[in-house]
C-alpha cells in the first residue's frame, strides 16, 4: 500500500474509533467479557494512538456503532424467519 494511501485510510480511521463517544459514562453500560490479548491491544491502542483523551468503553462503543451501521441490513437479513426469544 502507498504512503499516501496509507495516510489517508489512517486519517479515516482516527476519525470514526478515536474520538469521544456521544453516549453516556460506562458506568451505565453493562458489562463484557473479552480476550486478555484483546483487553491489551485495545488499552495499547487507546493509550498511544487516543493520546489519552479517549477511554476504553468510548473506543469500543465506537467500533460497535460503525460495524452495526456498516453491517446493520445483513444483521436484519439474518433475523428474517427467526425466533428471538
């Protein structure tokens, strides 16, 4: 991939997982289990790349948001003719 491309696919990046999220403090969120590998890279990511000013919970509702929005008429799609209980 070209530097330029690169920067630019970056840029987009930072732009949709590393800023503040809109929604309310983790603390009234609930609580989820994930890989330790997964819980480091994350932290790493929201330290280094976040400088800080972005939380945990705000990275990962981020992340949440953008794939339900990308993925959300396939989700639907896989609903259709199932029972939810």
């Amino acid at each position: 991939m070209e530097k330029e491309e690169l920067d630019r696919r970056t840029q987009g990046y930072q732009s949709a997982y590393i800023r503040k999220t809109d929604t309310p403090a983790a603390r009234l969120g609930k609580s989820l289990y994930i890989r330790e590998e997964h819980h480091e890279r994350i932290s790493q990511t929201v330290h280094i790349v976040g400088h800080g000013k972005i939380t945990l919970y705000g990275y990962v509702d981020n992340i949440l948001n953008e794939h339900f929005k990308r993925y959300h008429e396939e989700i639907v799609n896989s609903f259709t003719g199932k029972r939810i209980y």
